[in-house]
C-alpha cells in the first residue's frame, strides 16, 4: 500500500505563563496510506488538534520528520507549503469557518479560485459537490440561513473542490446533534472511494472514530493502537 503520509518521532512544547513548559507531543509517530481513514481519539488538550496543524504546515515541530510521499515537508518554504496546502489538502474543523458574506456556493468555490481555476468552472465544480451533498436547493443561502448539518456539508464540499490526497478532519461532528452526526460520518465513509481520498480524523467520540480503518489514541503526547 503506498504511503502519503509519514510522520517519524514528531515532538512539539508549548511554553505556558503558569505551568512553564508543557509537552504536548512527545515522540508520535504515524503512516497513513492512500485511500484509508484513520481516526485518533483522544481527551480535550491531549494533541490531536497540534498534530493536525503540524500535518497541515499550520505549526512547526520541535523535532522530528514529517514526509510527505517521501520529502520532509518541514523543511518547506512558506510559498511551498501554501501551495501543497492548497492542492493537496483538506480541511474540515468542528467550527465550520464559513464565511457569513458569501453563498454557500461561493464558500465551496473559494479554494478553486485560489487555485487559478476560471469562475466558471470553479462554479461548475461546486454545484457538483453541492449536489453530491443533497444542497443543490441550498446553493445561493448564505451560512446563517442553513442549519448545522448544512453548514458542515458546505465546509466538507468546500475541502474537497481542489480534489485533494488527503482530507483533515477536526473534530467534525463535535458542534451536532447525533442525527447530524450520523450524517456527516456516513458522508466521510463513503468520501474515500467516491474521491480517492485518504482521511485523517481526530475526535473524542470513540463511536465516531470506529468508522476508519485505524483507530488510534492520544496518550501521555503519543499515539497508541486501539
């Protein structure tokens, strides 16, 4: 299986007014392979939100290699690591970041036009993806005039416009409903073969996390099996 992603010994600290010092990641290492889930579970403040945005050249590391099909993406440049950002990556948070000015479809076709893509097309892509999510009726509302489950459809369409390798999840379900919830998974299951996308999820809810194919735990700033 070809990997996309390996992460080798990652070590991440944060220095904290009152308690000095505080290691949240201390040594993690992963491999995620193309078109599998992975889910890591883990309580609030133990890491899985830092590991994220290291993946995503959010944040830096301490120490440690993160690979990206083979090149050490933490050696990247800002310019670069916009670009893989951009072409190569998805973002789904549990606060979807629509923006309230914009349509729904013209949240979902923001990351094409970045890309370079015309508007006609970026447009045509996004009805697609909107569609795909049961939102071709919902095209032209603005966030505040769909509902939660709505809002995260719209963000999950908007993180997958540019057809990216690998879609990261942060706590994706964590401001729904259980109906909502269910929803939302069952979309992510089946974003897999559907895109050819590798999905990397990090949530507190073990039910949800069941759903990929590795589960894994954040513990004491490493990930362990379950």
């Amino acid at each position: 299986m070809n990997s996309l992603l390996t992460i080798t010994d990652v070590k991440k600290s944060f220095t904290a007014p009152e308690n000095g010092v505080v290691r949240v990641l201390n040594g993690v290492n992963l491999q995620i392979n193309q078109k599998t889930i992975t889910s890591i579970i883990g309580s609030s403040g133990s890491g899985k939100s830092t590991l994220l945005h290291i993946i995503g050249g959010l944040d830096q590391v301490d120490s440690g290699v993160v690979e990206w099909k083979g090149d050490d993406i933490t050696r990247w440049d800002d310019e670069k690591m916009a670009t893989f950002r951009n072409n190569e990556m998805g973002f789904i948070f549990q606060f979807h970041h629509l923006l309230p000015e914009f349509s729904a479809i013209e949240n979902v076709m923001i990351p094409a036009i970045i890309q370079g893509k015309s508007e006609k097309e970026s447009n045509r892509l996004a009805k697609e993806l909107l569609d795909e999510f049961g939102l071709s009726h919902r095209t032209e509302h603005r966030p505040n005039q769909l509902s939660g489950g709505e809002q995260q459809r719209v963000a999950m369409a908007r993180a997958l416009i540019n057809k990216p390798a690998l879609l990261l999840a942060d706590e994706p379900t964590g401001n729904l409903d259980e109906k909502n919830s269910t929803t939302v998974l069952n979309h992510l299951l089946t974003l897999r073969d559907r895109f050819n996308v590798s999905i990397l999820m990090v949530t507190h809810d073990k039910s949800i996390a069941e759903g990929g194919d590795f589960v894994y735990e954040m513990t004491d700033g490493k990930l362990l099996s379950v």
